[in-house]
C-alpha cells in the first residue's frame, strides 16, 4: 500500500487554531496547585509547561515528577532545568502518596528527571513511591515513566518488581536526530529497556511516547512504529514539539490534526493496542483511557 504523504504545515505566529488552549484557573486547579505546593512536590505538568495542565489539573490528575526537579542531562527539547541535583529526598515517596489519597486518584502517574548522578539512576525511589501508593491507595493504579537508567538492567528490575500497572518511557524522535535531540541517550539503548520490560514482566503494559516538529521524515516516524512493535510496545502517544525557549531545539513545522490522523492510522495498522495523537497530546494525556484500551484488549475486560 503506498502512504499518503503527510501535509507541509509551515511555522507560523500566532500558533495555530488547532494549538491554542484557556488559560488554566478553574477552583481545582487551585486546589490542586495549592496541594502539590504545602506537600513540596513537583509535577511534570508545570516543569516541562505542559499545555494540558488546565484540563488535566481540572479533571483531578496530575504527573508527579520525583527526585527533584533539576536534571542531569541537557536533552535540546526539554523545558526541564538542567544542572547539578539536590540532595535526594527520601520523604518525597511518602508525600507523593499522601497526595495521590488526597486527590482521590484512580490512575497516578510518576516520573522524574535524569539522575545519573545516583548509582541506581533513582529507580528505588520509583519503587518506593509506587509501593507507598499501593499502601494508602491499594485500588490506584500506577503508571511509571521512567528515565533509560543509563541502559542498565538491574534499576529496570527493580522498578518492575514493584509491580506499576503501565511502563512507560519515551523514544521523542527519529533514530537521525538523536544525537541533536537527547545527546544523553541512545535509540538502541531505549528500545532494549523497553523489550526487557517486556521480557521481564510479559503481561505488563509498555508505552513510550513521540514528538514531531524536529525535522524528522514520514518514513522515519512509520521506522520507529515498527521498531516499537518489534519490542511488544503496545501504547504510543505522538503529539507536537513546542519550542520552550529561543535556546531549545528549533521547531521545524507544526503538524496539522490530519496529519496526526494519518499517523494514528499507520501506528493502529501496524499493531499497536492504543494510540493518542495530536497536536496537544503529551506522554500522559488520557493516560487512563489508554491504560484502559490495553485491559481490554489483552484481559477482555
């Protein structure tokens, strides 16, 4: 079958229609805001200036960013600040769950910055959030996106063993633009994490998410789509890079919503359970409704 070519949308000020969201200040959004400051924690919908921190923050979920909130790499995309971490936190487990009870959450989902500073890249203290969880929330379920642990396997084990319900962790770009992209990471290196996940807990979900915007080709993205397939990934997400800043990666087009139409349908024929694209999608965006889709595919639930 030949693929219909995907639309040239060029870069253009003010974004898009198709780009724009409501300034985020609904009652709980304020709550939650507030919540997530007395705890001292940190979430990946602010840090990274997530464009769906208004929908999300306002439906009562949120993606808690552990191990603090500077990062050890310097990924061109990533709004993320980058630098020399803090001391850990070995509270900081405890109090993300205490707020998952607060919230009332029935799907939390757990993430964090590099910390190859750390001999276990940080990977105790996702189980440890996780089983913490588990305590006070024993019905929630846990998703985990996680960093590649510098391609060791022995810090994926033991995030696994801790039992989360989805593990995810984001390829970003085409294998071409890798050393531009996440200078920190490797394709190969992401695509064996998530074929041991696979190997070491077989009936577990795994996902891993996709930017566009950076160049990258039709070709190359369907590449990836099967590359990820090979390695038993079952949930993708593909949404649009956003320039943070003038000193981030430069953002070579936006995508129009047909496009991410096309994608999904080339993702979907070629296997995979769930698959979230559009412009404001990101890694967690409907990350239950996924988690879902995999249930009941797999369990026939």
């Amino acid at each position: 079958m030949i693929e219909a070519p995907l639309q040239f949308v060029r870069p253009r000020a003010p974004k898009p229609e198709w780009l724009k969201v409501r300034a985020p200040g609904s009652e709980n959004y304020l709550r939650l805001k507030g919540l997530m400051h007395s705890l001292k924690l940190n979430t990946v919908c602010e840090d990274a200036h997530c464009p769906n921190i208004g929908e999300c923050w306002h439906h009562g979920t949120a993606t808690f960013m552990i191990l603090g909130d500077i990062c050890t790499r310097a990924c061109a995309y990533c709004a993320v600040a980058h630098g020399k971490p803090t001391a850990l936190d070995i509270d900081e487990p405890r109090r993300v769950a205490e707020a998952v009870k607060a919230m009332g959450l029935k799907y939390a989902v757990i993430t964090s910055v590099d910390r190859d500073d750390l001999p276990d890249g940080g990977a105790g203290m996702f189980a440890d959030t996780i089983r913490e969880i588990r305590v006070r929330m024993p019905d929630t379920r846990v998703e985990v996106l996680i960093p590649d642990f510098k391609g060791e396997a022995v810090p994926l084990r033991k995030v696994l063993d801790a039992g989360p319900d989805v593990l995810n962790h984001n390829t970003e770009t085409v294998p071409r633009l890798y050393r531009m992209a996440r200078s920190g990471g490797k394709y190969s290196r992401t695509l064996e994490l998530l074929d041991r996940a696979r190997t070491h807990a077989p009936t577990l979900a795994t996902k891993t998410g996709l930017m566009v915007g950076l160049g990258e080709e039709q070709h190359e993205l369907v590449g990836v789509f099967d590359d990820l397939r090979g390695v038993g990934v079952s949930i993708l997400t593909i949404g649009q890079y956003l320039r943070p800043s003038p000193d981030h990666a430069v953002m070579t087009r936006y995508y129009h919503p047909d496009e991410f139409r096309e994608l999904k349908r080339l993702a979907l024929e070629r296997g995979f359970v769930h698959v979230e694209a559009g412009p404001l999608v990101r890694s967690s965006y409907h990350a239950h409704e996924q988690a879902d889709s995999y249930e009941k595919a797999t369990r026939g639930g």
